[in-house]
C-alpha cells in the first residue's frame, strides 16, 4: 500500500487512537498533550498574545527571531473600522481633473485658484455619484449664489437711488436669473470645463442652463473662499456688468409675466391665464405655453423650462395688448 510521505519519511495513519503507541508512551510519561510538545521542542518560550482583546494590539515577533524559531513574521491587523469616508473621498477629488486643461478658464476670470478647489467648483453631482461619491459643488454653488446676490443687490442700490424697490427687485432678478447667467458661462466656454456624469454627457449637460448657471455660482463661490470679498466682488462685476447695464434699459422686459398683469389689469381684461404642454424625454423636454386674456389667446412661447416659455408667451401677450390698446385709442 503506498503511505504518504512527509519529511523522507512514511507516515501511517492510526486507526486506533486509545491504543496508538505514540498516545500510550506520552501517557507513560504522564504528562499532557501540551506539556508533551513543550518537552519535544524545548525552545524559549515567547508571548503571542496578552490580554487585551483587540487584534491590533498583538505584539510582533522580530524577523530574525521569527525565522529561527520557524513561526511565520506577525503582520499588522487592521483594528475596527475607522469612519474617515471625509477623507477618502477628498483623496479621490485629488486625483481628478478637470474636464479640459483649466488654464484658459483663470485666464478668462482673471483670477488664481487652488487646483483642489478648482476640481470641486466644477464637480456636477453625476460626476460624483460615478466616481465614489465624491464631494460636489453644491456647497460652493449655495455660497456663490450668496455672494453673486450681495454685490449685485448693492450695486443696484448705489446706482439707481431713485428706483423704487420694485423696480431694483426686477433688475436684480434679471441679472441673476438662471438664463442670464447660462450666457455668461458660454461667453467663458465653462461647459468644456463641467465633470459631468456618463448619462449627462449623453444629454449634452454641459450646455443645460440649469448646469452652466449652478457652476458660474460655485465658481464664484470658490474665489470668494480664496480671495475674500473683495476679490469676489471684482469678479462678480466683470462677469454681470453687461447685464446690469442691460437690466437699466429692459423696462417692461425685466419680467414679461409681471409687466403682462399690470397691462391686462390697466386694460380690464382680468388677469392672464397661462397653459403649458410638453413633448419629449424627461431629459429633453420642449415646453409650449400659452396666455389667455378674457379668453382670447394672445401669445404663444416655446422653452426648454416651463417658465421660459411663459416668459416668451407673456410678451408676446404683453406687445399684442399694448399694440391693440394704441390702435383703440387711435381710432377713439
């Protein structure tokens, strides 16, 4: 029968474990099992493990040491989980990059930024939740948005000391709106700039409003944090300035829908009503509104959002009111 074969030696099994000679010579001795061992392999005795319970704390057997004595070296044993998911995820925002090469973007701001928040000013949630649910920009968005209001609200206020309230509220939002500031980040090119996720760039997110204006705002909000206020505020000018000037002459068009109620209300004709449809996926849905006075359709807008297109419709509403009330008056 062939034996196994260990050490140049044959081996056999024992079938018969009360009466084995090998159990029978070491109960001869009488000793135990354990103390049989310690006598067939008399090396110094060492501590594996002390008493306290956690597996990181067991001590390390030196590399020499553990190589005569033929025990395998003691590793490090991870201890209980650490919450550092803060600090992983920052690492993995260091390893990203943006979009295209930045460089031409600071140029274009005329402002210097750490790399690191660079990345995060323009790090869409898609990117994000893609990459391992890295940090967004969302928090500099909502600070930038912040910041952009300030300097715009208090320039309007020094410029125009004799506007109303009213009509500073109207300019502002003009020149804050989400539209508005979807043209200043495609003046800059800041859609090529975007991380956006695989399903937003098949959409083509780097050319939403809703994106490009959220980024202006959480760019700005990076100079703010960087630079300060001053700094923040100098930006903001450069990028709004033509919008401001632009705000101070729209009159009637600072808010179409606004401007439409006060005319039909001058008019008589009761307050307008306005009705939408869409056509598309949900990721490039087209609106259609239309405005009824006294029901009367009077104007008809097309828009990527519902309230763009009302917007469209209400003054296309508010030229047709107006043109019909000059051409009663001139036939009274």
């Amino acid at each position: 029968m062939n034996l196994p074969t260990l050490g140049g030696r044959r081996w056999r099994a024992c079938s018969t474990p009360r009466t084995c000679p090998t159990r029978r010579k070491r109960a001869s001795r009488g000793c135990s099992e354990a103390q049989d061992v310690a006598q067939q392999h008399p090396c110094a005795s060492f501590a594996v493990e002390d008493d306290r319970r956690e597996p990181h704390h067991l001590p390390a057997v030196q590399g020499r040491q553990a190589g005569a004595r033929r025990v395998p070296h003691v590793r490090h044993v991870q201890g209980p989980p650490v919450r550092r998911g803060a600090a992983l995820r920052a690492r993995r925002l260091r390893r990203v990059a943006p979009a295209a090469p930045a460089t031409g973007l600071l140029e274009k701001l005329g402002v210097q930024l750490d790399p690191e928040l660079l990345v995060l000013s323009l790090t869409h949630r898609s990117f994000a939740h893609e990459n391992g649910g890295i940090p967004t920009n969302e928090r500099l968005e909502f600070l930038g948005d912040t910041v952009l209001g300030l300097v715009v609200t208090e320039t309007l206020y020094r410029r125009h000391p004799d506007h109303s309230e009213g009509e500073l509220a109207k300019m502002r939002a003009a020149t804050v709106s989400q539209k508005s500031l979807a043209v200043i980040a495609r003046t800059l090119g800041l859609g090529r700039y975007v991380l956006l996720g695989k399903g937003e760039i098949r959409t083509r997110g780097n050319d939403k409003d809703s994106i490009l204006s959220d980024t202006v705002e959480s760019v700005i909000g990076a100079v703010y944090l960087s630079h300060g206020l001053e700094e923040a505020r100098a930006l903001v000018l450069r990028l709004v300035e033509p919008r401001l000037t632009a705000a101070a002459d729209l009159g009637a068009g600072l808010d179409w829908k606004t401007s439409l109620q006060e005319a039909a209300a001058s008019a008589g004709t009761g307050a307008p009503v306005y009705t939408s449809d869409a056509v598309g996926p949900d990721h490039a849905r087209e609106f259609t509104s239309y405005v009824h006075l006294d029901g009367r359709l009077y104007g008809t807008g097309r828009g990527t959002a519902k309230k763009y297109a009302e917007q469209e419709a209400a003054e296309r509403a508010y030229q047709a009111l107006v043109a019909e009330r000059a051409g009663d008056d001139a036939g009274a």
